[in-house]
C-alpha cells in the first residue's frame, strides 16, 4: 500500500494561538483514518488545511505525492470535502446540487446523471430527488452533504464530524456509506468526537488534543497503551495522596488517573487480580462508595492522555 | 463559470421572492408617485416650468390666440410664460428657461392657406422632463391647428374677416358659421389626416431630434425606479458571497479546484444577467401597462442596461468589499443606493433638484441611466446620442469591478 495522505510537520498559528502544532501522519490507499478529538482540539484546523483552504504556518501536505501548497489545484481535483456544517443550497432539489458539484469538478452529460443517480440511492434519497431541500429534515440534509462530497468520485474524502446533531437511523446510513466507500478503494480521514464511531469505523486513529497529536494507531494498539489489564475505577471520600501511596503497596496495580475522592487504576492482567487489589486497597484503611471494574476503551485512554473526558 | 451562474439564477428562479419584490417595487413607486403627482391634478406638486413665446407672426390672429390663451387656465398652474423677442436664443444659450415656443412669420396665413407650417420648440439639454412636457403640450396645439385647418378653413377665413371688420356681424351669418362648423366636426372627427402644422423640436445646440414616444409620468417614474431597483439587484448578487460565506457554501466551493477570482467573477456576470432580465421584465410591463412606448434603438436601450447593470454590479462590489460581514454589507448598500437614488435622479427628477445637486447627479450611475433612458424613450434618441452614457457606465464598471475583484479575493482568500 502506499501513502495517498502525508502530513508532515502540519503547524497553524492564529496570533499567539496555536491551533495546531507540528502533527504528522500518513494514510494509506483504502483506510480509514480517525481523528478523535474534543471540540476545539484542531480538528477542523487541519482538515482545512489539508484541503487548501487555509496556509499552514509550517508543514507540509501530500496528497498522492503532491504538494497541496505548490500545486493546489491538482490536489484539489483528488478530494471530497466533507464539511461539518451542512453546505448545500437549500432552494435547489437534492438532484440539482449534486449536478451543480458535479459539474464544477466538469462533470456533465450521461456519466453526471448516472453518478447523481447511484449517489442519490447510496444515502436514501431517491425518492426526495427532486424535492427542494429545505424541506428536507437534518439527517437528509447530513446525508446529502455527504454525497456532495463524493460525486466526483475522489480519491480522497475528507469527512470533518458528518453526524454531529442527527438522528441514529440517519447516523448509521452515513456510517454504513463511508465503509462501503473504503471498501471500495477510497481513502477516508474522519473526524469525530464520537468514540463508538471511531471504534467501529477506523482502521486506525489518531488522538489530538490542543493541536497535537498525543497518539496514533490501531484501536487496539491504542487501548494497550492503557496497559493489559482491568480498569478499576474508585469514588470515595479519600485525598488523592492516600490512594497514590496505597497503591504503591498493591501488587498487580497501577495508577491510571488519580484525584480527591476519585481514582482509575489498571489492574495488570498477570497480576494476582481485581479482589487481590481491593482487598489491598481496604486493608490499608481506605472504604469508597462506588466501584465499577470494566475492559480499558478510549475514552480512559484519553483520559489518561489528556486528563479530562473526551466530552468535556 | 457558467455552472456558478446557471446555480444562482436557478436558486433565484427556485426562490423568487426577493425578485418579484424588486420587480414590484418600481411598479408600485411608479403607481403612487404617478397617481399623485399626475392624478389628483395637485399643481404643487409639479415645479413651475419657464417657457420663452417668440411670435414672429405678430398680426396673425392664429398666433395672437396661441400666445393668449398658452397664460390661460391651468396652463397658469404649471407655466411660467415670458414673451420674447430676439434675446430669446440668448437667453436659452444661457439656460434660463426649460424651452422656447417659436412661431414662425405668417404662421397664420399658412395655417389658413393649408400650407405646410412649423412650431419650432427649443429645448434646453440640460434638463429633462420639463422640456418634454412643453413639446408634448406644443404637440397637442399643433393637433388641434392642423384639424382645424383642414376641417374649417373656409370658416376660419369668414370668421377672420369678421374679426377684422370694424361692423359687428349679423347674427345669422354668426350662426351659419357656427353651425357648418359643428356639422363638419361631427362629421369627420373619426379620420385622420396627415399633418400640416407640425412640432419640430430642436436642442438649444440646434441638432434636431426625432420626436419618440409620448411623454407619460407613470412611464417615467417607472424608469426612475427601476435604475434604483437594478440597483439592489446589484447588491443582492454580490452581497449573496457574504450569504454563501456564513452557510459555508463559500468555503466548499473553495475546497474545489475553483479559485475565489472565478467565483467573484461569476458572481458579477450573474449580477449583471440577473439585471438585465429585471429590466427587461420591468420595460415588458411599462409597455403592456401603455407607460411606456418601445424605444427607437432597442440595441442602445439593451446595451444601456448591460452598462449600468455592471457599472451597478462593479460600484457595490467595491462598497461591499470595504466591509467585514453581511449585516455591515446590507446597511452600506443600502446607504450608497438611497444617497445615489436621491442624487442621481431616482427618486425626483433631477430638473427639480437645486443646482449644486443637479451638478453631483453627473457623478452618480443613476444619472446616466436615468438620462440614458429617458432620452431613449421620450426623445426618440438612439445609439450614437447616448454612447457617452454607455462608455461613462462601462468604464465605472470596469474600475470598480477590478478593484472589488482584488480586494475580494483578498478578503476570501482564507474564509475560515
């Protein structure tokens, strides 16, 4: 496989905000690639960047080989952008802005047409073709914006968040139409803040925060990084430095995330086990309230990473 | 490019409202201003118009009647009527009159002997409606001469001699004159003959003119109104990037191998078709509502309306490209149109404005417009009169349109 995505270095600066800061990674021919990150965390940034809509202040992108900076126009030609706001002209039909898009990237004739036509069953709106669009409810205009995107049939699509704000049924069309997508040889970057999606999507992710990139990889290489093990999660009424120097004491436990009253910890699979820890736990004169003992996801990774919930 | 036009004339075709407003507008303004000023006969409404009488026929009893009866009645409402001599060329040449009524020596025996006779209206170029009323009204005597000529000239002349006898006339002989007067009225006032007192009008340079469509305010005002409305067409076309820039449209289109040049490009071209359509639906409806008779040069009239539409198009481009949102772009535009309205002849005629703003009219677009086509249409004016007009709004055009074009695209640049 070879790379139709390089980023190199990738650097944005708005006066003294750094809205993204040196990321780098690549995506291979038929991937998916995830970029899981709170709101605010240089998603878009990038995206935007990397489809020539904004100058980097520094890096560098490839698409296919070719730089987005000496030869945009080429570059362009090769992607589908996927916006985060719903963008399509409201007073025309579904039909008439996927010819319009299609017709800017100079498609026409029969080969238009077939393409609108097979684009417009992909996400389920055959029967509202014609129809003018605000009519149509949030999920069919989501849905609509993602085959805007992809009527130029590109080798690249970038989807910046395409569920944000719909409905589960329209949610797992534009799900299922981005893997059939992939599968069908296309190059996706996903953005999103929705784990599931991340999970069940991406053949690999990356996880930004504040502009960088605290770790990239596979789903399961990613949730390794937690540790083999257990996630054992306390609340109680105890200080954060009783608890660090209790489990110091524990054999088979490690401190994921610890503050007042509440703490994540790894209970490491070739340890002596969950009871073995709380009985640990308890006899050094600690009690909680609460205790939930589950498989490491994400979502504690980023956690762990960035020291507050992928949500927040 | 076409694909970017062909979307927003059929967003506009899709989403008519806004047109059918500005296509509305105009008529309405034309309706109630019209209804106003030329409906309830409110002689306040109108200014005074000063008209100079030269009677070179000085014994005549034709000329002697006109140049009594033109102070009469309501003609005292709206004429200012000063009887000249020879200065009266002067006084034209120094522009202190609208027109000049010429009679020419033995204007009344020529009448009488059915010759071929000629009312010469001088009219000052600097002014437009007010002229024009005095030829049409000067028209209107000539009609009546020429039918009465025709119809009664052997009555005309018993009466003549009648006038000129010192003897008071029988009352019989008044009473066969009078009743061979109304038999032949009754009897040929469904025909018509060809002239033989006509209006010649001439400018006070002395180029002659043809005499074009007949004067009607409803018309006029409509021709105001709708160089006003081609404005707002103009700031809604290129105020429409700003609308495409919050819904993200913009920014798409931007993420396509399409750079921001060909979008503000298409943007202008699509304002000036979308210009000239409105204008030509606006004319259509003046023509089918009788406000308006087909101009002369329908050549000149199109290529006038493709003129201003981009001189409009390129001027608020330039305002718009001055400013940081939509809402900024909505108040500007509207500002520049209702201030270029005011001056340049859009919203009262510019005969009527003081000097000092008859003078900044020439620096407004409406003015050449508005000038443009009133020429056209009331003066029966063509192509070559009015290319001055045409090349001052082309050459606006161009300018501001470059200039706009290049601060656009420096503003979209990065839309983000």
């Amino acid at each position: 496989m070879s790379a139709v995505l390089e980023v190199k270095d990738l650097r944005k600066e708005f006066g003294d905000l750094t809205a993204v800061d040196g990321i780098s990674f690549d995506i291979q021919e038929g991937e998916i690639f995830g970029f899981l990150g709170p709101n605010g965390a240089g998603k878009t940034t990038s995206i935007s960047m990397i489809c020539g809509l904004l100058k980097p202040t520094a890096g560098e992108v490839f698409v296919e080989g070719v730089s987005i900076l000496k030869n945009p126009r080429e570059v362009k030609k090769r992607l589908g952008v996927v916006p985060q706001e719903v963008a399509i002209y409201e007073e025309l039909s579904a039909r008439e802005n996927l010819s319009f898009w299609g017709g800017i990237f100079g498609m026409g004739g029969g080969g238009l047409k077939n393409r609108v036509d097979e684009l417009l069953e992909q996400v389920g709106l055959e029967d509202r073709a014609k129809e003018p669009t605000k009519n149509f409810s949030g999920g069919m205009k989501r849905r609509l914006n993602l085959a805007l995107g992809l009527v130029h049939d590109p080798k690249l699509i970038l989807l910046d968040e395409p569920t944000v704000g719909i409905d589960p049924q329209a949610r797992r069309n534009i799900l299922d139409v981005v893997k059939a997508i992939a599968a069908d040889g296309r190059t996706v970057l996903y953005t999103t803040h929705y784990l599931e999606e991340a999970e069940e999507l991406c053949d690999r992710l990356a996880i930004i925060d504040h502009g960088k990139i605290l770790s990239q990889g596979t789903v399961g290489e990613l949730k390794t990084q937690l540790g083999e093990g257990s996630l054992l999660t306390v609340q109680g009424d105890f200080p954060a430095a009783a608890l660090s120097e209790a489990v110091t004491g524990v054999e088979g436990l490690l401190p994921i995330e610890i503050d007042d009253n509440r703490a994540m910890l790894l209970v490491s699979r070739d340890g002596p086990g969950v009871s073995h820890s709380l009985e640990g736990l308890f006899s050094q004169g600690l009690t909680f309230d609460d205790i939930t003992i589950k498989e490491p996801n994400l979502e504690d990774l980023f956690l762990k990473l960035t020291g507050r919930e992928l949500r927040n | 490019m076409w694909v970017l036009i062909r979307k927003d004339l059929l967003r506009r075709w899709r989403s008519p409202l806004s047109t059918i407003v500005m296509i509305i507008f105009p008529l309405f303004m034309s309706l109630a201003i019209g209804s106003i000023s030329g409906g309830s006969g409110g002689g306040s409404e109108f200014p005074r118009i000063k008209v100079l009488l030269q009677n070179n026929d000085k014994d005549g009893f034709l000329s002697n009647a006109i140049m009594g009866s033109a102070g009469q009645g309501e003609n005292q409402e709206y004429l200012d009527l000063v009887e000249v001599g020879d200065e009266g060329t002067e006084m034209m040449n120094e522009g202190k009159a609208s027109a000049m009524i010429v009679l020419p020596e033995n204007f009344t025996a020529k009448v009488f002997n059915r010759e071929p006779v000629e009312i010469l209206v001088v009219r000052n170029p600097a002014e437009g409606i007010k002229p024009e009323i005095v030829v049409q009204g000067a028209d209107v005597v000539a009609t009546y001469l020429d039918q009465g000529a025709r119809l009664l000239g052997e009555e005309l002349g018993i009466i003549q001699v009648m006038m000129e006898s010192e003897n008071i006339p029988a009352s019989a002989k008044v009473g066969a004159v009078a009743a061979g007067i109304t038999t032949k009225i009754d009897g040929v006032e469904k025909y018509l003959f060809p002239p033989l007192v006509e209006i010649g009008s001439v400018k006070e340079d002395g180029a002659e003119e043809d005499s074009g469509g007949g004067f009607n305010v409803f018309g006029y005002i409509l021709i105001m109104t709708t160089v006003m409305a081609l404005l707002f067409v103009a700031t809604r076309s290129m105020g429409d990037i700003f609308e495409e820039q919050n819904n993200g449209m913009l920014k798409r289109q931007l993420s396509t191998p399409m750079g921001i040049g060909m979008i503000v490009g298409a943007k202008t071209v699509f304002g000036v078709v979308f210009g000239v359509i409105v204008m030509m639906v606006l004319g259509a409806i003046g023509l089918v509502l009788g406000w308006i008779s087909p101009p002369v040069d329908l050549l000149a009239a199109v290529l006038l309306g493709i003129s201003f539409s981009l001189a409009a198009c390129g001027f608020l481009a330039l305002v718009l490209s001055l400013v940081r949102t939509e809402k900024q772009a909505g108040i500007l535009g509207w500002l520049v149109i209702m201030g270029m309205s005011a001056i340049g002849g859009s919203m009262m005629p510019i005969d009527n404005m003081p000097a000092p703003l008859q003078a900044a009219a020439r620096y407004t677009i409406n003015f050449w417009a508005v000038d443009g086509y009133t020429r056209l249409v009331y003066s029966g004016e063509g192509l070559n009169d009015i290319m001055g007009n045409i090349v001052r709004l082309l050459i606006i055009g161009a300018v501001t349109i470059m200039v706009a074009q290049a601060l656009l695209v420096r503003r979209f640049r990065e839309v983000s």
